[in-house]
C-alpha cells in the first residue's frame, strides 16, 4: 500500500488520555460503567465505533455514486461490542453495522449497497477475518 495520509494518536491506556498529533483529538479516557470503570470519558470500542462508521458513511457513499444510488437520507451507526473471547480467554471484538435507509434501500437493493461497501470500505478490509461484523438495515 502506498500511504496517502498517516493519522497518529497517541494514548496512555484506558485510564488516561487519548492525543491526536494534530490536537484535533484531546479526550479523557475511561473504563466503561460495564467493565467496572467510572464511565467518565470516552473509550476504545466509542472511538473504534466513531471511526468505522464514518468511514463506513463514506465508502457507502463512493459505491453509491458508482452505482448512481441516492443515499441522501441514509446513516450508519456502528456498534462495536467488547467480551471475553472463548478461543484464548482474552477479549475480542464484534460489530453490528446499522444502516437508516429511505424506503427505496430496503430490502435487496440495501442489502446488496451494504455488502458492496463493506467489500469496500477500509475498516472493514481490515476487520475481515479477524471480527464478526453484522450488516443490518433499519
């Protein structure tokens, strides 16, 4: 892969902050109220969630004009869920993509524009494989 753009953040574990180098981003980071913590900042899975589901937006939005689909009235929310992994006792990953769609993205045309950006789109080349993600139209 040739780099177009790097993002750089840095981050001091799930009780501290999170830093872009650009300072764009400057968040406290908190254990979530249902891993034990306090809940008073924001959170790995949040900022994952955040991130993959606008970049989700977007590739939906590069297969849509390919295919000349208005989408104008569509939104993807990503909900990305943390819990112990039984194959190594540690913890994983698994995401559910929400897909708001006008009523002529529902049913098969929606979910043929879903499957043909989660072909696409970054973060879901990079969680192939590795994360159980859910495409859903609502």
């Amino acid at each position: 892969m040739d780099a177009i753009y790097t993002a750089v953040a840095t981050a001091n574990g799930r009780e501290g902050r999170a830093v872009s180098s650009d300072g764009h981003i400057d968040v406290p980071l908190a254990h979530p109220a249902a891993l034990g913590g306090n809940g008073q900042g924001t959170n790995p899975e949040q900022l994952f969630a955040a991130g993959y589901a606008a970049c989700f937006a977007s590739a939906m939005g590069v297969v849509a004009r390919q295919e000349k689909i208005d989408i104008s009235d569509a939104s993807i929310t990503a909900e990305v869920s943390i819990g112990k992994d039984p194959a190594d006792g540690g913890f994983g990953l698994a995401v559910v993509m929400r897909a708001e769609f006008p009523d002529h993205l529902q049913g098969e045309a929606g979910a043929a524009l879903l499957e043909k950006t989660h072909a696409f789109c970054p973060y879901s080349k990079a969680t192939r494989g590795n994360i159980k993600v859910e495409l859903v139209i609502e």
